[in-house]
C-alpha cells in the first residue's frame, strides 16, 4: 500500500500501536497495512516505540475515566433535576391541601371545621402525598447510589417509614 494512499484514522491507529510497543508484524496484519509502510511512517514521523507505552496506556485509561465521570455527572443531575421537580410538584399539593383545611376555622376557636367526609377525603389525600414523598426520597438515593454519587449509604436510608 502507497503512502498517499493510507487513511488518516488509520495512521492514528498505526502510530498508536507503534508507540504503544506492538510488534509491527501485529500491527500490519491486524490492520492490513504492509509493515515497511508501518515503518516508513514511524521514521518519516519520529514516532517513538515503546518508551511510551506506559503513557499511552494511562492517557487512555485517564480519558476513558474522564468520560465515565462526564456521564455519571450529567445522569446524576438529570436525576437530581427530576427529584427536584417532583418534590416540588408535592410541596404545592401539599400546600393545597393545608389551604383547604385552614380555610374553614372558627373565628373565635381557631377549630378547623370539616365535615366528616371531606376531614378524611383531606387526611387521605395528604396521606397518599406523605407516601409518594417517602417513595421518591428512596427512590432518589438509590439513583445516587446507583450512579455512585454517595460514597456511602447512609444509615438512615436503610429504615423502612414504619420502622422508625
């Protein structure tokens, strides 16, 4: 194969094994490239065999890190973004409701004055926004746990809301 004729990536690819240590019989059958070619490059270049293999290796594992980083960071926000959101969306539900209950008071007493069926219609609704609290909140740390955002789970995370 020609110099000229050789494509970019490919040079990327040989000079990396190059300087990586590989044998130039490996890197010309693995990557179809006759290996005067391989070492017409590598002089032409000055590419430098094998003192830089352990530099290579860790630019490599550093940038694989970097990405992976990158990406639990960007899904840890998303999940974060999305708790924020539904707290939010429970905190005026709740608010809601205590508008609702705290509207009919006595002047006098200060007594909030439901009837029976509307009080348990409220107590069941604030009840049902009490538990879908607890959920997302697990929920939310196991996302973090999951995306290794917490070192550590914290004790308090492992108490079911019946066992406290």
């Amino acid at each position: 194969m020609p110099n000229n004729s050789v494509p970019v990536e490919l040079i990327g690819r040989m000079k990396l094994r190059w300087e990586s240590g590989d044998r130039t019989e490996d890197i010309s059958r693995e990557l179809k490239v006759h290996a005067s070619t391989i070492r017409q490059y590598a002089k032409k270049n000055s590419w430098i065999r094998s003192s830089k293999k352990h530099e290579v290796v860790s630019e490599i594992e550093r940038t694989e890190k970097e990405t992976m980083i990158a990406d639990k960071v960007e899904r840890s926000v998303h999940e974060t973004e999305n708790f924020i959101q539904d707290s939010e969306r429970m905190r005026v539900m709740v608010l809601n409701f205590q508008t609702r209950l705290l509207r009919n008071r006595d002047k006098d007493t200060n007594e909030i004055l439901l009837e029976k069926s509307e009080a348990e219609l409220v107590f069941q609704y604030l009840k049902c926004c009490k538990i879908t609290m607890e959920t997302l909140s697990l929920s939310y740390l196991g996302k973090r746990k999951a995306l290794g955002m917490d070192d550590a789970l914290r004790e308090d995370a492992t108490v079911l809301p019946w066992e406290d």
